[in-house]
C-alpha cells in the first residue's frame, strides 16, 4: 500500500500570448517576455488508501529541486532586456484520482499544496523594475494532470504536467502566475513520475485456516 517515488523533469514559465504596445512614463513600448527551459527532479513516497478510495485513491509527498527560467525584452520608446534564473528547494503534498482506462493505462487527476524556498538567484535588467521578483519563499496551490503506463507488476510510469492555480504567498488577489520584471509568468513543470509496488512479503498475508484447502492455498500463495 506504500512504496518510493521518484520524478525527473523539466520546467517552463509560460508567458502571454499576445504583447500589445503599452504606456510607461507616456512613452509607448512593448513588453516582450519568454520562457526557459529549467530542471525539476522529485523523491518522494506514496500511500494508497484502504480498498482504494472512491475519489480519493492514494496521496503522496515529496522534495525536489526546481530551477524557473526566463526572460524579458523591451522595445520601443525603451530598449532593455532582461534575465533570470531561480532555483528553489520545495516540498510537495498530493491526492491523487485515478481512472482507469484498460488493464495497463490510466488517467490520473491530482491536486495538492507546494512550499518553495529559493535559494539561489541570478536575474538582471536594464530597464525598469529589474528587482521585481518572487518571495524567498512561495507557496501554492496545485493541479497536476498525468497519463498512467504499468509497464510491470511493480513498476508504474505517469507522464504529468503541473501548474498552479492560487497563489498562497504570496497571495495577489487570486492569481496563480508569478510577477517577474514587467511581466508575469506560469511556472510549468513537465515530469515523469516512476513508482514501485513493493513486493508482497510472508507477513503481508493473513493466514486463511477455515479449511484444510485454505491453508494449503495459503502455503503455496507464500510461495510464490
């Protein structure tokens, strides 16, 4: 009903998809932000609940490592750019639903709560508010989407996708984006979660004394 966990990946801050010209100090510009592509990597453990729930099939809780990348340019009346890279150490909590599709695959829809301390920061600007930047510490709440593989009888593979979807701290008035230099980013973190069932022990199964064929499939059940 437990076992380890472990997920590498790769992160993303998202951007808007349209950067229309905008008034600073009644000079017209345009705001041009981007992603990077950062590292994510997770250790974890999880635990199933008795019989499998009913919504709530298993929860799980991890550390990782998370580095959010970006980027910032400014045209126009203005010329600046900008950069940043923030690397955080974060602990992760999780309920987790699972719908089965067939035999081998399934869909998994999670939601749960992230602390993030940032711990290293490397960011510079040219233009304005290049000191704009998360809180040392951050924390959210989450939506993880993943697409579960059982690959074995012990080993289960699920592709996932993260984002938030409140800011906790700190709060902005219900917004799940971060603000960064002029612009505000999604932080995405695309991983692949691998889990090990742990192999069924002698003590993990009751003795079944009813009848002498039930302690005779007992035996050979131990066997195995």
């Amino acid at each position: 009903m437990s076992g380890w966990l472990i997920e590498p990946g790769a992160t993303w801050d998202m951007t808007r998809f349209r950067n229309p010209e905008e008034q600073y100090n009644d000079q017209t510009i345009k705001v041009n932000p981007g992603g990077k592509i950062g590292a994510y990597l997770g250790i974890g453990r999880y635990n199933f609940f008795y019989e499998g729930g009913r919504f709530i099939n298993y929860l799980d809780y991890s550390v990782a490592y998370k580095m959010l990348r970006g980027k910032e340019e400014i045209t126009g009346a203005i010329s600046a750019e900008g950069k940043y890279s923030h690397n955080f150490l974060l602990g992760n909590f999780n309920i987790n639903n699972i719908w089965q599709l067939s035999d081998r695959t399934f869909i998994q829809n999670s939601v749960g709560a992230n602390i993030d301390w940032r711990f290293i920061t490397r960011q510079e600007h040219t233009g304005p508010n290049a000191d704009l930047n998360p809180s040392k510490i951050v924390a959210n709440i989450h939506y993880k989407f993943g697409f579960g593989f059982k690959i074995n009888k012990r080993l289960f593979v699920i592709p996932t996708l993260e984002t938030p979807i409140l800011n906790v701290h700190n709060f902005e008035k219900f917004k799940s984006t971060w603000g960064i230099f002029n612009s505000r980013y999604r932080p995405l973190i695309l991983s692949v979660r691998f889990a090990w069932l742990r192999p069924v022990g002698k003590a993990d199964c009751p003795p079944v004394y009813a009848n002498p064929d039930d302690k005779d499939a007992q035996e050979n059940f131990n066997m195995r």
